[in-house]
C-alpha cells in the first residue's frame, strides 16, 4: 500500500525542475509495483484495461487498481492505494494519472502521478472560482522529449478551458466564445447569442485541439491552435461539412462518442449500449487536408481503444489483415471488454477478466509511458483472432439492372425458356422465376430429388434466411443451414435524397424497413426477393427507436399498424401507434420505472403487440381504431430473475419467452399459460424452430435437422450458430462441437426475414 496524495514522505526526495510544477522521486518502490511495472512495460507496448475498486475504512479511503491483460484475460495485477477524503481522478492519459485534491470551494491542487514508478507531478493551484470543469485532455506523457506536455481541462457549462504547460508559473482561463462567434460570422454561419454551447469530446492532435460544438445550424467541429506565448486562433468548421454526426434515433440507449485524432485524419465514433450491451457503432473521418467527412468502412493500419471515461486513443498496428480495423469498447462496470470490427461491422465479447477486486466502479484504458511509439506489436488481438483464413466461397451477385420485367414482354415464350435453361445458379433461379407469370410460366418449379446434387436447397425458396450490411446499398443473405450467402443492391429511386448509410430496423413478410442514422426522416421499405422499393415516410411519422418496433402485417396492407416505443424521460416512455389505413397515428405514455421495456421487437399473439421488459415483465397494447389499451400483467412472475438477452415470440399459437444467460451459458424457454396466467417451461420446440435479433419470430422446419434450434444473429467463422434444445449447447451446422461464446460474432446491423416471392 502506498500513500496516493499526502505531503511529501520521508522516503522521497522532493525538486522543483520545472518553473511552477515540483516533481516528487520516491526513494523506495514497493515490491509489488516493481513486479507490476516489469509485467506492464516489458516486451511489446500495448494497453492494458484499469480497473478500480474502493472502500472505506474508518476516516480513510482505500482504492484498488487492477490492471488486465487484455491479451490473455487470466493475467492481472493489483495494487492497494491510500487517497485523501477529497481526491478525485480526473483522467488516465499516456501513463499517467491526473488527480484533483480541492483545497477550497474556488482553489484546487492538481497533480501528475506514474502509478507504475509513483513519480508526481505537482502543478500550481487552479483559482478556478467554483467554476465546474469535466473533459480533461494531456497533449503527450510528461517525460516526452518532442514537446512540453500541456494540460487542457474544458469548462462544462461554456466554450472555455483552463489551460497549464510545464514551466508556466501559473494557470490559464481562456473563453472561446467571441473567438468561435468571429469565425462563424465570417463564413455565413452568425449563431444568435444563446446557441454556443460547450466543447464536446475533445481531441489533441498534431500540436491542435479538435472539439465538437452543436450549434442552431447544426455539429459544428471547432480547431484551436495555440501560439506562443498565450495566442490562440481558431478555426469552425462549417456543419455541412460535419453533418454524418448520428442523430439519437435510438435515444433511450446511452451513447458514447469520441473525436480520436491519428496523423492528419480525426475520427468521430459513436457507441449506443444499453443494460451493458453495445448495440450500434458508427465510424465516421474527417479528412484534414480534403476538409470533408466519410463514412469509414476499413480501417486496416489502426485500432481504437474507447471507455465511458477518458478520451479515446488509437493505435498502429503492424498487423493490419488480423489485428486492424478493430474497436476495443470497455463500458463501466463490465469485466470484458467488446471488439468491434469496423469492416464487417460485427462484435465479439471477450472472455470475463479473472482475480478482479469486489465494488468495481469504472475501468479505463491504460496505455503505459515507457517512451515507445504507438505502434501495437503482433501480440495483440490474436486472444480475440476468431476468424481463420479461408478461402472464399463462391457468393452470387444478384445485381438489379432496373429494368424490371413484366408481363408484356417484347421476347417470345420460347426464348424466355431457353434463357431460364441456362440459369445454373439456384438463387438467381427463384428470382427469374419471381419476378412475373411470363417468366414463372417459362421457368418451372424445381423438381427436388433426394439423390440430387441440389438436394440441399430443398426448400430454400421459404427457409428464413440472415440479412445484413456491411457496405452502403449491399445486403448479404445466409441462409441458416448451409450457409450459402448472396449479395443484393438496392438501386434507390433517382430524384430522391436516399441515405446511404441507414439500419437495418426490422422486417415482415419479406419486407426490410431501413432507417436513417443521420437523416432524421428517411425510412425506406425493400423487398430484396421482388426488389421493389417503397420510399414514402411511415405514415408522415419519424421513427426514433428501432429497436423496440413492431408491424402486425405487410407494410402494403391496409390492415398494417405498427407499433413504437420511446423513452422520452428517464421515468417515462411514449408509444407511438401508426395506422396503413387512413394514415396519422396515435400516442400514448406510461411510467418506464413500472415497466423498464428492454429494446426488443414485440410479438404479435391474438392481435395484440405484446412487450418484455428487462426484469421479465409482460404488457400488451390492444389497438383498434377506437381505443387503445395499455396493459402490464401484473399478477404474471417474470420467469428468470436475470438474462443476457431475452426474447419474445409466437410459435404455434403460443407466447414463448426466450432468456439467454449471461456469456451464453444457456438458454431456456417458457410457454404462457394464458389460463393460469403463468410461465411453463418448455423442453422442445418439436417441428418448430425460433428466429431472434432485432426481429424474432418462429417457423414450422420443413429441412431435416434444422427442428427444435434457435436461430440467434451470431456467426462461428461462416456458420449461423444456433441453440438445441436437445443438447443445451451451441452448435453450427458445419460440425457438431460445441461452440464458445466468445468464439462468435454478431452482426449488429441485420435480422432474420420470411422470404415472400410474390
């Protein structure tokens, strides 16, 4: 145990070498910090995950920090630390730790510390006049030799920063306000007086701050550079050329974002997790020198490092191909850490770190200062490697040209038929036939015979399949069991302002409804097997939440009516019902603390929509034109205490619930006794099996082997990986092991769909 923050000990020697700031040596390092040091710092840099855990004792608080190898979540090291009563960590940045101990209301004493050496930094007091301040920003490590390390620390109800560079004599205050207003009157873009707000997820790089503003016209990034002695200049940058921020569409989840600056290109990513699940990710660059943002869909040569605290970082990789393209996300709370791959736009959870303390409160990320470059070695990322190098499979493309047939077709019969002789492959078979009488006329159903090569496609035609995107405009269909994929493009209507980056929200009836993450309006319907495109709004209502949307029938049907729950507050929650006939739509709110909705589809069972929430509890809203009925069932216990994940659907005319545990340990299902109002639990599905994700239904398997699984939205290599119930593991179908859940990776932009040919 070493003191954190007292007055200088007997065992340290204590100089002044900086004009303003005294750096503490201590004499003697306690054996375990030196053991900790050693493993932290020798071989190849990478960064490790802090966590801190506390307690108190007498007058006295004691503070816990474990550092995780997050190459091998088995090794950790831990060292107990005494902190003052009124200590606070500010930040962990380049090595060091930032700790605020406030003297007074107005004055406070900030210092440096090296918990791997316990070199301290003592800074000048900070007369900041009660002033509240919450983002902190290190330029570089203290001990580098290619700049002075300064200090930035951003005011949290104004565009202003206290500001402090090694060897100053004391603190800076600079208010930007003026500054930004200057520079936005002279582009065109004059804010009126009330609209500058704070400095948003600040960012050092290349000797320049980069800050987010939102302003009345719009996301703004503000550049500030400063000159000797105390000058500054600043430099907005117009909001059309910031305008992929995403809007909260789904904003009852909580949301991380983070500028990360690498080389001469600033990164914008946006995290939406909720209940310790991350749901989305968006990567977005902006381009210093071209001055324009991007979507960025491969990011080989970088890996970012984002945690609910600190300022993100990245890191080169000399491992692109494996190791590139990679987010590692630590939420608070969380003894794993997800990894996000930019490029196939999918997550894997790492396995739990081991010999963590109780009472955890937050981790960070912890890069050590060891005057190295940030250059990750080959060591990391090979614990979370989960995909082998194989070649690739054959992928059918299924381009729409545009040029849809129909029944007046200027070719003969004849000729359509010799066309539909040479189709050799399947898919694109069903869709010639699909798509008009003429041509199912010409092409005949497929006569399946069980010592045909083709045999695995039996019933292909109606198999659910798993669509998702990686790629703007392009969807890859897999079908469940044998794992044949294809690719489709939508060739959106010319004439109009389609997004091009939007989410898969749901599907039904072999409808895909796809919603804009940064064009708060557009939601487009596609039917990837008749390809056609409905781009009309919902009913001239904005969707925000889709991931907590329901559709009772094909959105062509004038029986249509969908369903929408928004946490509006964080006790209330407003439901949104929409009507296909006579259009317009209805609302309605209830308490959220008597019925905390998880962000999941509903079911459809007996007419109504019908909702779990996070505990288990079951509500429905009955919707007729005349009234709508808001219902929790009260007098029904929740059938599993905790869960992972849960589900609800219709199978056979039953409501199932489906609860997935905790790092996949298990699933169980249970079957609604509407009579007794109670949950039984069910053992096997029979001939059925159950689709989940972000929209979860069941099906009758009419392809042997595929009965009494369920289907989740995870990927083990190239191979859906599913849940029997026969033998309560996880399998695949390409071998029958058993598959480790932190092996899988799930695509978090794609759902199950029921194709419709017709």
């Amino acid at each position: 145990m070493h003191p954190l923050h007292r007055n200088p000990t007997k065992n340290a020697s204590s100089r002044r070498n900086l004009t303003g700031a005294s750096t503490h040596h201590p004499h003697a390092i306690p054996p375990e910090l030196k053991e900790i040091e050693r493993c932290l710092t020798e071989g190849e840099r990478k960064p490790w995950l802090l966590y801190f855990s506390r307690k108190v004792v007498t007058n006295l608080n004691f503070c816990t920090q474990t550092f995780c190898n997050i190459s091998d979540p088995t090794k950790s090291y831990s060292v107990e630390i005494q902190k003052g009563t009124w200590v606070s960590l500010l930040t962990v940045q380049h090595g060091w730790y930032l700790w605020e101990n406030k003297i007074s209301t107005y004055v406070s004493i900030l210092f440096l510390l090296n918990p791997l050496n316990l070199k301290k930094i003592i800074l000048p007091p900070l007369m900041h006049n009660g002033s509240s301040y919450g983002d902190c920003i290190l330029s570089s490590p203290p001990t580098t030799n290619d700049e002075i390390c300064s200090i930035f620390l951003f005011s949290s109800h104004c565009p202003s920063i206290f500001y402090y560079q090694l060897g100053d004599n004391q603190w800076t205050k600079r208010c930007f306000y003026t500054d930004i207003a200057w520079d936005l009157a002279m582009k065109g873009k004059a804010p009126r007086e009330e609209n500058l707000t704070i400095f948003e997820d600040p960012v050092y790089c290349n000797g320049r701050l980069y800050a987010g503003m939102s302003i009345l016209c719009g996301y703004i990034i503000v550049v500030i550079e400063k000159f000797q002695p105390n000058g500054f200049s600043i430099n907005c940058t117009p909001y059309r050329m910031a305008k992929h921020k995403p809007s909260l569409l789904i904003c009852d989840e909580e949301v991380i974002s983070r500028l990360i600056g690498s080389n001469n290109v600033l990164f914008r990513i946006e995290i939406l997790h909720k209940l310790d699940r991350v749901t989305a990710v968006f990567v977005y660059q902006f381009d210093c020198s071209q001055r324009v943002w991007e979507q960025a869909e491969n990011i080989k040569d970088k890996v970012f490092f984002i945690s609910s605290h600190d300022p993100a970082f990245a890191c080169q990789t000399v491992n692109p191909e494996t190791e590139g393209g990679r987010i590692y996300i630590a939420l608070k709370n969380c003894n794993y850490v997800y990894i996000y791959n930019i490029e196939e736009k999918s997550i894997v959870t790492s396995p739990p770190f081991s010999n963590l303390p109780e009472n955890l409160y937050y981790s960070r990320w912890f890069m050590p200062d060891t005057g190295m470059t940030d250059t990750l070695k080959e060591g990391i990322g090979k614990s979370h490697q989960i995909r082998e190098k194989e070649s690739k499979s054959d992928a059918i493309y299924l381009k729409d040209a545009g040029d849809k047939a129909h029944t007046k077709s200027a070719l003969p019969l004849d000729v359509v038929e010799v066309i539909a002789k040479h189709i050799n492959d399947v898919l694109a078979y069903l869709q010639f036939r699909a798509s008009n009488k003429l041509l199912r006329l010409a092409a005949p159903r497929i006569q399946w015979r069980s010592s045909s090569t083709m045999s695995k496609f039996d019933d292909l035609s109606m198999c659910p399949l798993f669509v998702f995107s990686e790629k703007d405009k392009v969807f890859t269909f897999v079908h469940p069991k044998y794992g044949l994929d294809y690719k489709n493009i939508i060739n959106y209507p010319e004439g109009k302002r389609w997004n091009l980056n939007s989410e898969i929200c749901c599907s039904k009836d072999g409808w895909l409804l796809l919603v804009a993450v940064n064009n708060i309006g557009f939601q487009v319907f596609f039917n990837p097997f008749t390809k056609e495109v409905s781009g009309h709004p919902i009913f001239h209502k904005e969707i925000w939440n889709i991931r907590c949307f329901g559709m009772s029938d094909s959105p062509t049907s004038s029986k249509c009516v969908m369903v929408e729950l928004v946490k509006e507050l964080p006790t209330i929650t407003k439901a949104y019902i929409n009507f296909a006939e006579g259009g317009g739509y209805r609302q309605f709110t209830f308490e959220s603390t008597i019925f905390p909705h998880y962000n999941i589809s509903p079911a459809i069972h007996n007419g109504s929509f019908y909702f779990l929430s996070i505990t288990g509890k079951l509500a429905s809203i009955e919707v007729t034109r005349e009234n709508i009925i808001w219902k929790v069932l009260e007098e029904l216990q929740a059938p599993c205490s905790t869960c992972f994940n849960n589900f609800l659907v219709e199978c056979d005319g039953n409501l199932l619930s489906v609860f997935e545990s905790p790092f996949a340990k298990g699933v169980q299902v249970f079957k609604l006794n509407e009579s007794t109002m109670t949950w039984m639990k069910v053992k096997s599905l029979n001939n059925h099996m159950i689709f989940v994700g972000k929209t979860s239904f069941s099906a009758v398997a009419n392809i042997p082997g595929m009965e009494n699984k369920i289907y989740f939205p995870r990927f083990y290599r190239k191979s859906v990986v599913f849940y029997s119930l026969e033998t309560n593991n996880y399998h695949t179908f390409k071998n029958d092991e058993v598959v480790n859940y932190h092996h899988m990776r799930e695509h978090l932009n794609g759902t199950w769909i029921q194709p419709r040919w017709h």
